[in-house]
C-alpha cells in the first residue's frame, strides 16, 4: 500500500465466505453487511480494525458456472423434472439443510403436494419422529399438516438402498439425508483438525481451530472385567454383566445430577489448558463441530459475532482479556407446511404461522446487501 508516497506493509485479516457484493463494497463505515456468516464477520472485524491493518475477502463459489444465470436454469428445470414426474419420494426428515427453513424434506414433500394436489407424495424417515431434536408439538403438527395434503409418510423405515427409489418409469426421488461440510481446505492445512467421519473442523468455544479429539477408550463391560467369582451357569455371567452396567448407569447418573455450571466451569479449565494449534484461524457456521448447535443461519450467525469479537482482541493485542466463548442457544427453527402455511418453534414456545408470499419474500435480501429492492422483472436480468 503506498500512503505518503512510501510504501506500507499492512497486517491481514482474511475472511472466507463473505459474498460477492460485499467483496465490492466493503468499507470500516459501512453499516450494513447482510445476513450472511462471512458478511457479519466481515462487517464486525472492518469496524475494529486499526491502522496498518487490512481485510481481504474470499467469496464463496457454488460452482464453476454458478451464476445468476445459470442457477435459475438449474431451478427451473428440477420444476419442470417435478411437474413432468408421476410421483416423488422425498427420503429425510431431520433438522438439517437449507439456512433460515432447515427442514427441507418436510417442506418439499409439503410444497410439492400444494402446487401439484393430485400428484403422489410419500415421505420416508428412518426415524420414528421427525425433527427429533424439537419438542413433540412439532412433530405433530406437520404430521397433521401431511395428512391434510394426502403426503404418505413413512417413519421408522430405513431403505436398504437407494437404488429401490431411484428416478425411473416416471418416478423421482429427493434425497434430504444431510449435506457433509466442504472442509478440505482445513483437511489439507492439518487433516487433525477435521473428523474424517463427519468432515466437521474441531472448534473450541472460542471459535479457534482446534484438534479432534482422540477417541474415547472401549467401554469397560467387557467378559475379561466380570468378577472372577462368576460362575460359569450362564444365567449367573448374565447377572453378574447386569449388576454391573446398574453400578455404571448409577455412576453416569449421579454426574449427570451435577450442576450445569460445574460442567461448564471443568470444560472452561480444559479448554484453558490446550493451545489451540492455529491460533489465527478461526471457524463458525456449518463446517464448525459447535458444540451441537443445529447448523442453520442463526447459529451461525451469532458464532460470528464471537469469532470476530474475539479476532479483535488478538489483533489489538489485549493478551490480558478471556477471549469469548460460544454456548449455543435453546433449537429454534420454522418449516415450511406448503405454501401457505408454517410451524415453528422459538425460545420452547411451538406456534403456527401463515405464509403471505409464495417466494418467502426474496426480494428482501438485496436490502440487507446495501442494494434496493427491487420488483420481480428486475431480478431475473
């Protein structure tokens, strides 16, 4: 950077996932960044940076032809695929997917049944509840909701293999069985700090990269731990193995009775004594192993505010201050039930909504972007 006609080095701050339009925009003044993860970090980190320092950022990319274009192409022929189709399959049914509705299985089968009311839907979960990590209500009402658009919902029936449903004699299916994280960039840092399972990077709860870690050892309820006094009759082996997996679950059972603050303040101390390997680099949103916070856009969103918070207080050197640390918030979440209709459930409360546009009102993201909204003719050019 050249600034009084010499040439200054400036410290970086990169932030990968901020998109395009705040890459062409950003600015320390500029209020209002989006939405978005990378533009929530961006904007927080651009308004505390001092002088001799600078952020870069590297937006994201759905594909090598992912533009406008191109993507709307992709929509609308999967609508034709739909409309021209006899019937589909939607396999899922858990809280995972799409960022702001995370419950796409639900809301395709629901959606699909309100545009095309005579063609066949049939839903299929391996779970016997849907959105089992949401209270009951939940589950309840879009069964009520499925079975007043005639959705066939089968539950507690995992397929064998996906071939019994694939797209032939006029039939398709929609996989919703969960995304996996592109971490390989992470992978090909240090591939410690991804699980090769679930291809999530380990976090602390300061958002900071940290190590997977090792696995737990084999649980102890083994024959070669029975007491040497068992007998040899079966029926007393039996007994023996049962008395003590009772002594166990008793020993799980009182640790868990201990406050939640104990846990949290041993983790606290835990946490305290690993060095985080990557000091410098921090990760939020659906490629975080976050502490079992569903992966959708608030949470991610509030992980951002902590990585950035705590991003400026390393650049500003306040080694004397904590860096701040992410519990995840009680689930929340909407599903669409058609087009008409939603169900939600915020801070334990499960209510019902109703949908007023059929486009979930998408013109209402240019504004968080800076840009004006605009009518329909002019999103399409």
């Amino acid at each position: 950077m050249i600034r009084n006609g010499s040439t200054v080095s400036l410290k970086t701050v990169v932030v990968l996932g901020a998109p395009t339009v705040v890459c062409t925009a950003l600015h320390p003044t500029v209020k209002n960044l989006g939405y978005s993860t990378g533009a929530r970090t961006a904007q927080l980190i651009a308004a505390g940076l001092p002088d001799g320092w600078r952020i870069v950022l590297i937006p994201f990319v759905l594909s090598s032809d992912g533009s406008k274009g191109n993507s709307i192409a992709w929509l609308r022929g999967k609508q034709r695929a739909i409309g021209a189709t006899n019937s589909v399959v939607v396999v899922g049914g858990g809280a995972l997917g799409i960022r702001g509705y995370f419950n796409p299985a639900v809301q395709f089968a629901t959606n699909i049944a309100s545009v095309y009311p005579g063609k066949p839907v049939t839903l299929s979960h391996s779970r016997t509840r849907l959105l089992p990590r949401f209270d009951s209500e939940m589950h309840a009402e879009i069964l009520q909701a499925m079975e007043s658009a005639n959705i066939n919902a089968i539950l507690g029936e995992r397929l064998e293999s996906l071939d019994l449903v694939s797209s032939t004699s006029g039939h398709s299916t929609l996989l919703c069985t969960g995304q996996r994280p592109n971490t390989e960039l992470l992978q090909s840092l240090d591939s410690r700090t991804v699980n090769t399972n679930t291809a999530l990077a380990q976090v602390l709860r300061t958002m900071q990269l940290a190590l997977v870690p090792p696995p737990l050892p084999p649980s102890p309820i083994t024959p070669a731990l029975l007491p040497a006094c068992a007998s040899a009759n079966e029926e007393d082996v039996l007994a023996d193995a049962l008395a003590q997996i009772a002594l166990q679950n008793e020993s799980v059972s009182s640790a868990a009775s201990e406050p939640a603050a104990d846990a949290e303040e041993a983790e606290e101390e835990e946490e305290e004594e690993l060095s985080p390997p990557y000091p410098h680099i921090f990760t939020i949103g659906d490629a975080a192993n976050a502490f079992g916070a569903i992966p959708a856009g608030h949470n991610a969103y509030y992980q951002a505010e902590v990585a950035a918070r705590n991003v400026l207080r390393l650049v500003h050197g306040k080694t004397d201050e904590p860096l701040e640390r992410y519990t995840p918030g009680p689930p929340a979440i909407k599903v669409l039930l058609g087009l008409k209709k939603n169900v939600y459930q915020v801070n334990g409360v499960v209510g019902v909504g109703k949908e007023t546009q059929d486009d979930l009102n998408a013109a209402a993201i240019w504004g968080y972007f800076g840009s004006p909204v605009v009518e329909e003719p002019e999103m399409f050019r």
